[in-house]
C-alpha cells in the first residue's frame, strides 16, 4: 500500500532526492567511492557546495551583498547565534508559538527583549498583527511558520528596523523578498534536506556590528568567509538539500511550490470545514499551508484515537498532532503531492460514512 508522509520533521522529501542521496551514500558520482568518506575540501565536494549554494540564491532571488550559510547545530542553535550576532542593547520579539518562545529565551541571555505581540492567549491560533515595532531595537524576528500551532505569516512584513526570520518550516514554500530580511534561517529537514544542516541567508554588511566578542564558531563570519568550509561541513545534508534545490527549480520553482501549496492546503481545509466530524484550529486567515492542524468536534472527540489508526491502516503516516495542540496535523511540504492530500480526504470520508 502506499504510504504518505504527513509527519512534520525530519519530513518527506522529493523521491529522487533521497535516491540520489542514498546513491551517493555508496558511489558518489560513479568515483567509485562514497560521499561519506571523501575530503570536503576535494574539487568534488566543493562543487556540490557551490551548487547547493547558487540554486537556494537563484530560487529565492537573493540579492547581491547576501551570503548563503550552511551550518550544523539546527535552527536552535540560530536561535543564540542571532542575539549574538545582532543584539547591541535591545530585541524585538513576536511571540507566535513554542519555537518563537525559544528563540526568544535565548536572546534574553544577551540583552533587553521586547515582546511586541504575543498569541499566547489563544494557545496560538492566530498571527498578531497591527502591533508598534520599537524602532530604538536592533532587529524584530519572527516565525513565519509555525510548526505546531499551524499559522503562517504569509507576507514580508515592512519594518523600520532589521527584520530575521526563522522559516525552518515554510523555507522555499513561496517567494519571499529577501531584501526585506536581515537574516534567514532555519532547520533544513522540512522543505529543504534530510535532517544535520541549517540554512542561513544573511546580509554581509549587517555582521560585525556588535560590540561584544564572538567564539569564532558561533560568528556568522566565520561561516561566510569560509564558504561554510571554515571546519567539516555536514556533507550529505548538504548534498541531499543541493538534489531537493535541482528538483525544486526542475519543477518550476518556487512560484510552482506556491501554486502547489495552495491547492493541496484549499482542498484539505475545505474537507476539514464540510466534514462533520472535523475542525481546523487556527484561525481561518493565518492558516498555515504547511502545517494543517486540525481536530475532532466535541461531540466526537472519543472517536480520535479511532481515527487516527484507520488512517494509519490506509497509508498516512505521521498525522498525530503535536501534544500543545492535540488531535491531527497533516504537514503538507513542498514534496506532499496533491493525491497524498486526495487520499487524506478519502480517508476522512470514509470514516464519516462508516459513522
Ligand atoms: N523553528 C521552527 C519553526 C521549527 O519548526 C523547528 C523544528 N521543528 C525549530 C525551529 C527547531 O529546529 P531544529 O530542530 O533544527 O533545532
């Protein structure tokens, strides 16, 4: 039976870039030895980096005067780098969920914080708008995805100071205007490479502007005057998100990603509305098309569980929501095809019927 990958992290990936991966796992562009053991200083490595590098700056339309990063340690790690790399005296934070939340504890480690807009009232469910960013702040970060909760910022938002966003979970997903960031980051093993290496798009002429000192690994400029070669790199990582980049931009890009996006996440939204047994949890306009969080009606709740293994017996895998929110969560990244999503609603349908 087929099975499809709802799960939200380390997630599905496009076919053809884990087969390659596992293939340059045993014979690395028929050299006849494995990636795993080659030098990531050899000609052959450095291409892939290159590669790997100009694909997210042309599919993303990274302007001149930006670096791309790859470093390990995760997109928790960033969430120290960034304030140690950018805080001087004072932070703006959007609190939008657990991984904003975390990003934000690490930066009161460094300086004053400022909470500018908090969904915690509402476990979440919704983005806040409308709130005054400081202007007296060294930057404003925020989440443009959240992983959990299912809500997504889905534009640029225009900022009087630096804006540094984490988009482990949306990364690639639309068109973004790079300009508009100082910084962005995230864990790749989402949309971009199986899990071990973290993204970072940075403004080189923003770096260097702290007073304090930085441990050479943690200094932004270290990676990027090294090419992200400044020590042993997470080779395979990075070659499985160079193989996720070629069929990204094989596909149509990111605009494709976008259109594709939509339509998965309007048809599974559409069935969680119609469905009786069925209701989303985010608020309808920050619905996230990553992350489709939804659970089952009062009236029903008992039946969850139920549920959960009829759809487990019919192939979808990992759709168990996280423990803040409950009930289910389907991930619908960029290689989550749109039958993936038809076979979901089958699923939800044919539970109704049998009820
Ligand atoms: N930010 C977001 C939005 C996430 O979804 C996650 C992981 N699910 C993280 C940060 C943490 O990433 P990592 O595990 O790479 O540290």
């Amino acid at each position: 039976m087929k099975k499809y990958n709802f799960g939200a992290g380390p997630s599905i990936l496009p076919q053809q870039a884990m087969k390659a991966t596992a293939e340059a796992c045993i014979d690395f562009n028929g050299i006849g030895l494995s990636l795993m053991e080659m030098s990531h200083r050899s000609k052959e490595f450095q291409a892939v980096m290159d590669e790997a590098q100009a694909l997210m700056k042309e599919l993303l339309g990274v302007p001149e005067g930006y670096s791309v990063i790859f470093l390990g340690g995760g997109a928790s790690l960033e969430f120290c780098m960034v304030p140690y790399n950018f805080l001087e005296k004072k932070a703006a934070y959007v609190n939008t969920g657990v991984w904003a939340t975390k990003a934000q504890k690490e930066a009161k480690l460094f300086g004053e914080v400022v909470e500018v807009a908090s969904s915690a009232d509402k476990n979440f469910t919704y983005v806040p708008k409308g709130y005054t960013i400081p202007t007296d702040a060294d930057y404003l970060h925020i989440t443009t995805n959240n992983t959990i909760y299912g809500t997504e910022i889905f534009t640029d938002i225009d900022s009087p100071i630096p804006v540094i966003a984490d988009m482990s979970s949306d990364i690639l997903s639309r068109p973004v205007d790079v300009s508009k960031y100082t910084m962005i980051y995230g864990g790749a093993q989402k949309n971009l490479a199986m899990a071990g290496v973290t993204f970072v798009i940075v403004k080189d002429d923003m770096l260097g502007k702290v007073s304090r000192t930085i441990p050479t690994m943690l200094d932004y400029r270290t990676h990027q005057k090294k090419g992200s070669m400044f020590n042993t790199p997470p080779v395979i990582p990075i070659y499985s998100a160079m193989q996720t980049l070629r069929w990204i931009k094989q596909e149509g890009g990111v605009k494709e990603m976008d259109r594709r996006a939509s339509e998965r996440a309007d048809l599974l939204y559409a069935e969680i509305d119609r469905n009786k047994f069925f209701r989303g949890t985010a608020v309808a306009e920050d619905r996230s098309r990553m992350n489709i969080c939804f659970v089952m009606n009062d009236e029903y709740k008992d039946l969850e569980a139920e549920f959960l293994s009829f759809a487990l017996e019919n192939g979808m895998w990992g759709l168990k929501g996280h423990r803040d929110v409950g009930g289910f969560r389907a991930s619908c990244y960029n290689a989550m095809s749109v039958e993936g999503v038809k076979a979901l609603i089958a699923c939800m349908q044919e539970f109704e019927k049998k009820h």
